[in-house]
C-alpha cells in the first residue's frame, strides 16, 4: 500500500462510510452498472442486497468495520468526517491487525478516538 493508492469502495470501511452517506439517487445509480460487486476475498460482500443492507447498518451506526473484505489480515474501522454544514466529504479510518477490534472496548476506544479527530477536523473544513 501506498500514499494515494486506490482501494475498492464496496470493500473498505471508508469506502462504505462514504457509499453510505450518498443520497439514494446517486446509491443507485453507483450501484447501478455494477451488478455484483467484486469478490477480493472469501469475506467480501457482493450482492447488492446484501450490500445495501450492510450500508444501512453503517448509515445508522455512523461507522463502519470492515474485517478480511479487501485483503485478507486487515480490519479497519472507519467514521464520516463532515463539513460544518453536516455534509460527509471524507471518512477516517483505523487499520489494525486482526484480533485488535474484537473486543468492543477496544472498538468503542478506537471509534471514540476516531470521532474526536473528526469533530475537530469539523471545524477546519
């Protein structure tokens, strides 16, 4: 991996905090062309129904873990960050090894952490 390197959206945590924040017209015409998406690993989510309910579950919990989806060994947890106008631009997100975010404190640590550097990037937008 490298600085600027292109990650497939369907499968990373920011990828889907980002899908997740589009308003349905521009969800579906996204989705739209696609059909499945593509299998990176055993784990990945392909079908689009399946897909879709995964990006409500993200909508509603305002984050996401993404575990084994893009490659294999890499768990990540991803939270929007939004203009002051409440507007998604970007996500931030955690890599951690597997194993790491298991545990929910560990998890509810990392997203505390990670929703405070959002809150405060908030205000420089």
């Amino acid at each position: 991996m490298h600085l600027g390197a292109r990650l497939p959206a369907h499968a990373t945590s920011t990828g889907r905090v980002l899908l997740a924040s589009l308003p349905r017209a521009e969800l579906a015409a996204w989705l739209g062309h696609r059909g499945d998406l593509p299998r990176l690993t055993p784990r990945t989510t392909t079908g689009q129904r399946a897909f879709k309910a995964l990006l409500a579950e993200v909508a509603a919990q305002d984050h996401c873990f993404a575990a084994d989806e893009h490659e294999l060994g890499v768990h990540a947890v991803a939270v929007p960050l939004r203009n002051p106008k409440g507007v998604t631009v970007a996500a931030l997100n955690l890599i951690a090894p597997p194993g790491r975010l298991d545990d929910p404190q560990a998890l509810a640590s990392a997203l505390q952490r990670l929703r405070g550097a959002a809150s405060e990037l908030r205000q420089m937008l």
